[in-house]
C-alpha cells in the first residue's frame, strides 16, 4: 500500500471550508484514496474513498488530481464538531480490509 | 441498531496478568480487525479476520492472541508477553471485498 503524507496541523474558522491535503505519489492505478478522521478518543470514521473522480457525499468532498499523486478533503462549512484528527489511507479496493493509518492531520476549528 | 461495541470502556489490569478485550458486531460483516494506538500516534494493526475460524497477524501481533468462533465476535486476549500493553484498543469490521471498515469505541487498558 501506497505511503501518504500528510501536514501535521491546520486550523480553519469556523462556517468556512476546511481544506486537508495529502500526497500520495506513489500510489498505484488499483489503489483508492480513503478519508478517516477521528474525534478525541473515539474510534475512526469513515469519511469518504475515491479512485480518481472527484468524489462528494454529505459529509465532505473529495478532490484528486489528474496524476492521482495528491488529493484534497474539503469540508465545505466547518463546524467546531469537525475538530479531529484526519487520516488519509490509499489501499488496493476490496483486498483484506486492512487500512494502513499514518500520523493524519489535526484539524482545529476555531470560532 | 446496527453496529460494532467494544467492552468495557476502560480497563485496568495488573501487570503480568492476561486480559481479554471484548468486541462484538451485528452488521453481518465478515471481516474484523483489530488496532492499538498509542498517544498522539496512528493506528496499527494486531491482527485481522476474514472468516471464522481464520485470522491472520498484522504488523504487531507480538504478545496478543484472538479468536473468530463466531461471525460476531473477535475478542483480543492481551497476554503477559505483550512489553507495553498500555493503550487503546480498537475494533473494526467490514464487508469483506468492500473496504468501508467501521469502528468501534474502544478499550483504553492501562497495565499497573
């Protein structure tokens, strides 16, 4: 599975979009990007997965490049129940389940 | 309502002694997992199952032990083997083939 990198923090204002990059250069053509977060000890959430069309649900977006070497989250409204840490995770699509996690994104919502 | 639970919450053991975390799921899925993570760190995978009766190691299985009796059900034993057992333990499941995993709330054990 492919290795992402990710900022370590970012803050956003409160009612504005929150957008969390991730670098994914060497991933694969078979490989999906997948979005988790987690809120202060509480188990992940999924978020959202894309292969290479951007992507939209009710909870957020997502926006990967043509090259497919990086990908965007956007939250459009940020709310201060968005405040978590933010994991992005590329893995092969039906393999054995086994989500890889790296260090993620803390995402501070500030009023 | 459908969904994955993890007991208890918290839990305390003395060191030395084995202890087993409890994690039980009603979605019909076939595949569970379970990960540690430690403060401010990302999770890591112990071990995981795609049927009953088979489960694989993950990338820290040292000193832990599990079980798929039932499709339901994937407890972790956490053994007196396992160096530094303090942590919070998750559970996930999925469908296997369909890689949306979801999580339980956790065990946070602290070892004294």
């Amino acid at each position: 599975d492919a290795k992402t990198t990710q900022p370590p923090s970012m803050d956003c204002a409160e009612g504005r979009a929150a957008n969390l990059p991730c670098n994914h250069s060497t991933i694969s053509g078979n490989e999906y990007v997948y979005w988790y977060r987690q809120i202060h000890s509480q188990g992940p959430q999924y978020i959202i997965h894309g292969l290479k069309n951007n992507e939209t649900n009710e909870m957020a977006s997502l926006i990967i490049t043509e090259d497919r070497k990086s990908s965007t989250l956007i939250l459009p409204h940020a709310t201060l129940r968005d405040t978590a840490v933010y994991y992005c995770i590329v893995r092969v699509y039906g393999n054995t389940g086994k989500l890889i996690f790296g260090q993620g994104t803390t995402l501070q919502v500030k009023p | 309502d459908g969904g994955i639970t993890q007991s208890p919450k918290y839990l305390f053991r003395k060191e030395g002694q084995n202890v087993t975390l409890s994690c039980e799921q009603n979605l019909n899925h076939d595949a569970m997992y379970w990960y540690r993570q430690d403060p401010g760190q990302g999770l890591r995978l112990i071990y995981y199952s795609q049927i009953v009766n088979d489960f694989q190691k993950g990338d820290i299985a040292e000193g832990y032990s599990v079980s798929r009796e039932k499709k339901e059900s994937f407890p972790l034993t956490v053994t007196s083997a396992q160096k530094n057992p303090t942590a919070f333990y998750l559970c996930a499941s999925s469908i296997t083939g369909i890689t949306e995993a979801f999580f339980g709330q956790g065990t946070r054990l602290t070892v004294v």
